[in-house]
C-alpha cells in the first residue's frame, strides 16, 4: 500500500497512487528531527518503537528528501561510505538535487502528462482510521 503524503504532489512513483493528507505542520521529522513547516512535501509512515519495552507502532510524518536518502543516498555519494552527516536535512536536500540531475528533471516538477491530482472529493468527512 502507498503511503499517505503531504505537501504538493512530487515527480516519483512513491506517491503516484498515493492519498494527499493535510501537512501535519508542527509534527517532526523522524529521520531530520526538524519541524514540518507549511510547504514542506513528505509521507507519512509507520515507526515503531519500544516503549516501556513495548513495540507501539505511530504514523509519523518524514521529509520527501529524507525519504529519498534513505534510498537513493549511497548512489549519490550523501552516505556514510563518503563521509556524510546523512542524519541532516541539508544532506537530504543534496540527495534531492542530485538525483533531479541524473535525471536531468527536478524531482519537484510533475512530468507533464501525469495524472491530475485534484480528483473529486467526498464531501463526507473520512471516519474509519483502519483506511488503507
Ligand atoms: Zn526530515
Ligand atoms: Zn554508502
């Protein structure tokens, strides 16, 4: 299943059929430590961690960029094998330009052609939290 995003919509599979949730601005970054500010792009995704030495799994919000280092860091030389900081978010952000050069498109801009993403909304607030 994809996970939920926030921000405006971003040129990578993860989010193609993913479902746009509202920026959770004052929540952190689970891989940056930094505050998600209005603007930022992001998923949301399952961290569990043991408290009281129990596991108890929450959705928490991370940065599109911080995501990205996670996958694409060590190919882009923001690594540990290189010498990198890759807990930062200016780390992630290199990553995210980067890889926008390799591809020679900038991750934030759509490709024409993609799929719209203001689809028509249920009117009807959303109640089950066991969506998805
Ligand atoms: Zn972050
Ligand atoms: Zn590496």
């Amino acid at each position: 299943m994809s996970n939920p995003f926030f921000g405006e919509r971003w040129d990578a599979p993860i989010v193609d059929d993913a479902r746009q949730i509202p920026t959770p601005v004052g929540a952190t970054c689970y891989h940056c430590g930094e505050t998600v500010v209005d603007g930022d792009r992001g998923l949301m995704r399952a961290v569990g961690r043991l408290v009281n030495d129990e596991l108890v799994a929450s959705g928490e919000p991370i940065h599109a960029e911080c995501d990205l280092i996670g996958v694409s860091g060590h190919t882009m030389g923001v690594c540990h094998c290189t010498g990198c900081d890759t807990g930062s978010r200016a780390a992630a952000r290199l990553v995210w330009e980067r890889v926008g050069q390799a591809r020679g498109r900038d991750l934030a801009i759509r490709p024409t052609g993609s799929k719209p993403s203001a689809k028509p909304r249920a009117s009807s607030p959303e109640t089950g939290a066991d969506r998805g």
